[in-house]
C-alpha cells in the first residue's frame, strides 16, 4: 500500500504523462511515471497506461512490451490518499472495476509483457507483476501484499498472486503482509529471475529482443491459449489445445517457419 499526494490528471505537470512510451526494434516500453508518488495507480495513471495498452494492442509493429517504473519504487499499488479523499461506495467500485479492467488487459494483450522490477512492488504494483507474462527484476527489488496491515486485505491483488505462486506462498505474502526479498520471489516463481541490478536492463531487453524476433501471430496465439487452457480442467484443455494447434499449423507463419528449419535458413514472418 501507499501514502502519496492526492490525485493526479493525465499529466504530472504541464506536459510530462502519467506514462511514459519508448518503442524500439519491435519492442514498446511503457514507464509508470509518478515517481514522487512511488508510482502509486491513481486513477489518472491507470487511464493513461490502459490508453497505452489498447494503442499496442492494435499496433502490429509492436512485438513485446516492457513495464517499467521511474524513480526509486516500481509500483508502490493504490493511492491511499486519492482513495480516502473520496470515501463512497461507488467511487470505490469504480476504482478496483478499472484496476481489474487494467490487469486483464495485459493478459489478453496480444504482445507479451515482461516486467522490469528494479524497487519495490507492493499491492496492488504487486499485482501488476504477477500479472505479467514474464518478469525480471534487480536483486534488491521488494514484494508485499501488506494490505491486511492496514485493515484492508489485498483481494484482487489476490486474484493475480494466487495463479503466479503456490497457494501457500500466495497466503503467506496475503496473511503476514512481510516485505520479500528478490530471491524469495524467484523462489516461489513471483518473478522469473532476480539479476544484479546493473545488469537488469540488459537482461529484460535481451528477453524483449527474443520475443521480438519471434512470429507476432504464433506469440498471440500462444499467450491467448496459455491463459484459456489453464483455467480448464486437463482433458478439456488437451481438446482445446489440440484445435488451437490444429489452427496454427494452418497459419502461414507456421508454414513459414517449419520450411525455414527444414531448408536451414532463417524464417521471415508475415504475422498471417
């Protein structure tokens, strides 16, 4: 959770977004940037980076995405202040259908989304991480869901927590509300890898890259069946995996890149 300023627009200042976006060699990067607000998710800040989200969704040169946070913190979760100032019931509803919006739109982006964790993650920043197909972050980076110490219980962070982690571990960040440090979560798979942190950039851009080169329809394709399959009992994921192959192998990408492996040559993709 977060103590930060009271509410903010589009904009911090006159002209410096709530989120900032850097695209090179297929790779977008969005950085949350309210660093003097430990990049709290206000109200101003999600709108900003979900309008990002759905501009990438629709953009075929973009490959992956990189979330990233400016200043000390990745993403320190709601901003208490914002949320107190208006204590009603139906700005509160409001609040957490927007953040559940935001989140399941990074799952069902099409591109794939790493990210980069070089401070803390905390709430519902907590959340946004498990949320993230991949993520990465500096060796002293930390993660809590510490809402029950303050009388409110991290239920949504809950949602994309429990399915990134084991459920032990899950209720133990949910339970104590404890600070965990970067190897504690690439422990219990909260994060894929925790890096020195002069090397995280490296290291996230050189996964970015690799998506990046990939077929964009075989990587939509396959993110969309990971998240639906999961969530099926196996002999029904096994059938809808199998059609989703079935498809796939129809696709001229798939066509592309077996001839590509078969005649020894790299494969040039068409995203058809």
């Amino acid at each position: 959770m977060n103590d930060t300023p009271p509410a903010d627009g589009p904009l911090i200042g006159d002209d410096t977004p709530l989120v900032l976006r850097e695209d090179r060699d297929g790779v977008a990067t969005l950085t949350l940037n309210r660093p003097q607000a430990r990049n709290a998710l206000s109200v101003g800040l999600m709108g900003a980076l979900q309008a990002e989200l759905d501009a990438i969704h629709r953009d075929s040169s973009v490959r992956a995405v990189v979330l990233a946070g400016a200043g000390p913190a990745f993403c320190a979760g709601h901003d208490l202040k914002e949320m107190r100032a208006n204590p009603d019931r139906a700005a509160y509803e409001s609040l957490f259908v927007q953040c559940s919006k935001l989140m399941l739109t990074v799952s069902r982006l099409r591109q794939p989304v790493i990210a980069k964790v070089h401070g803390i993650a905390t709430a519902a920043g907590c959340q946004l991480v498990a949320t993230c197909d991949l993520a990465y972050c500096a060796d002293t980076a930390r993660f809590a869901t510490p809402g029950v110490n303050i009388g409110l219980f991290c239920s949504t962070p809950m949602v994309a927590l429990s399915r990134a982690v084991g459920r032990k571990a899950a209720m133990e960040m949910l339970l104590l509300g404890d600070l965990i440090g970067a190897d504690e979560a690439e422990r219990i798979g909260l994060v894929n890898r925790a890096v020195p942190a002069d090397r995280l950039d490296a290291v996230v851009a050189e996964a970015a890259g690799k998506i990046a080169a990939k077929s964009p329809l075989t990587l939509a394709i396959g993110k969309e069946a990971f998240y639906r399959q999961i969530e099926l009992g196996v002999e029904e994921a096994y059938a809808y995996a199998a059609r989703v192959m079935t498809e796939n192998m129809l696709a001229r990408d798939a066509e592309e890149g077996i001839d590509a492996f078969l005649q020894k040559r790299p494969p040039v993709w068409c995203g058809q």
